[in-house]
C-alpha cells in the first residue's frame, strides 16, 4: 500500500526549525508564527487533494486495535508524553563518538567505517538526523561525546546502513534504527537503575508514537488534530506527509513487543546485519524476523 513520502527535504526541515522559535513557552502559549500557519494550510489542501484522489490511511484496520493495546492509559492526546532523556544520557566518553561507536561494536566496524568518516559531526549541530537526499547518507549531528549522542548517532546509523540497501524502506529503516539503538543504550548502561530509565524513556516515545499515529488516523478523517498543533511542530509531525506516523507506530510496535517480553535481546541487531551482508534483508524479511522473535503472546 502507498505511503506518502516526506514533501519537505530534510535540510528543509531542519531550516526551518533553526529558523523559528520554539521555546517551551510558545508551545504552551500555542502562538504560532506565519510560516508555522502556512505549513498548516498547506497540510490541510494537501488532505483535502488526497481525499477527492480516494487515497486511504495506511494499515489502519491492523494498526488501531494494536496502538489501542500497546498505548499506555495513563497517556491521552489531551496531554501527550513527555520526552526526558535519561540522566545517564550527560555522561561523558573518553573518546570522541565515532571511535567510540567502533569500538563498542567492533565486530560490525567494517558495516560502520564508510558512513562514520562520511559523517558531519561538530559542536555546532543540536541535532542528529541523516540526509537520505543526492548524495544522500549522510549522518549529521553533535560531535559532543556524551553517552547521549552516542545513542542517537546509532540511531542514524541504523538508517544510512539499511537504506543504503533498500532505498525507500522506510518502515524497515525506522525498525533497525530502533535496534541498533537499544543495542547501544543497553551496552552503555552501568547499572539496574540507568536500565529501567531508559526503559522508561522508550516506552514513552512509543506512547507518543502511538498517540500522533491514532490522532493522524483520525485528522486524515475529520480535518481536526486533537493533539494540539504546537506540540506536533515539536516532533516535526507536521512536516511529513499524510500516512508517515504510520513508519514509527510500526517501528515502535516492534519494540514494545519486546519491552513487554522484558527479553532485551541483544542478538537480533546480529540478525538484521547478517541479512544486511548477504543481500537477502527487505522489510517482509525482517518483519518475519522481528514477528518470531517477539510476538506478543
């Protein structure tokens, strides 16, 4: 089934929120400036032109009772999650990030090289993210070596390195950035405490997930968000076409499956690169994998 594409380029998104203020007051406040308003109209015409053409929602008859079961009750789109890094996030490395990546996973350093000496990392970026446009993956972010950043450049590997073989697999994509993230966090962990936190911390991004998912499902319908428009535009949900909240509830669906095991496999980011090597690893593949590692029971 077809899901719509991001119709702002990543450089485009990330102009735009460097450009903008988005200060936790304003999001509160909900005073949105006239580009923001313009990025709201254009996203209304855009579903507007996509229900005259009889486009669908993706998978929302698989994906609404699951998001139902997995979501948390204490959370509503009345009052979003919020995300806090966990404490253990601000610890710094000894050394830089890529030579710390490499050697916590040396065993997948030939998979890591090319991307990492590729990579745009300096003081000067808050965020990490991966340009997927000509030429395309390419890793940016903050070159600042903390346990943090350490996570969310893994996290972005996981993206160039599965979408260097299957270009526009983005659910596929979103899934092994996942893993390859959780591997991490969980070798960077010193202790039962900083675990549980970033248990913690994860279950409540796949809340959020869900919680933008289902609300997509239902302003695709109706024309009406009830998660408040300024928190959106802090998850970039805004910027990315109809049907695209779909790739991180799956993604995310897959993880709680395993959160809720309290397995924490570690093997499975071994699985994935092995198919990555030999060619054989597209989105049905490791939804197969994933589905008989983790099926909740």
């Amino acid at each position: 089934m077809e899901i719509c594409l991001i119709y702002y380029s990543t450089a485009s998104i990330q102009n735009l929120f460097q450009s903008l203020d988005y200060s936790p007051k304003k999001w509160l406040s909900n005073r949105l400036g006239e580009n923001e308003k313009k990025i709201l109209v254009a996203r209304e015409n855009h579903r507007r032109h996509l229900l005259q053409k009889n486009w669908q929602m993706p998978f929302v008859e698989i994906l609404q009772p699951a998001l139902q079961e997995f979501a948390s009750s204490s959370v509503s789109m009345h009052q979003p999650p919020t995300l806090q890094s966990p404490e253990f996030f601000k610890r710094m490395l000894s050394k830089d990030l890529k030579t710390s990546l490499l050697e916590l996973l040396p065993e997948y350093a030939n998979h890591f090289k090319k991307h990492l000496e590729r990579a745009q990392l300096s003081n000067e970026n808050s965020i990490f993210y991966a340009d997927v446009s000509p030429p395309g993956l390419i890793i940016h972010g903050n070159s600042t070596p903390t346990v943090g950043n350490l996570v969310f450049l893994a996290h972005e590997m996981g993206h160039v390195l599965f979408e260097e073989l299957y270009p526009g697999d983005e659910v596929g994509s979103e899934s092994f950035a996942f893993l390859l993230e959780d591997k991490v966090a969980q070798l960077l962990t010193t202790s039962e405490a900083e675990h549980i936190s970033w248990i913690k911390f994860k279950k409540s991004q796949d809340d959020l997930n869900y919680l933008l998912c289902m609300n997509e499902f239902q302003e695709y319908a109706t024309g009406v968000s009830k998660i408040p428009s300024h928190y959106l535009f802090f998850r970039e949900s805004l910027l990315t076409c109809w049907g695209y909240q779909t790739i991180n509830a799956i993604a995310s669906l897959n993880r709680s499956k395993r959160l809720n095991q309290l397995c924490g496999s570690l093997d499975a980011v071994h699985d994935v690169f092995s198919q990555l090597q030999s060619g054989a690893c597209h989105l049905q593949t490791l939804e197969s994998n994933l589905e008989q590692r983790w099926a909740y029971r």
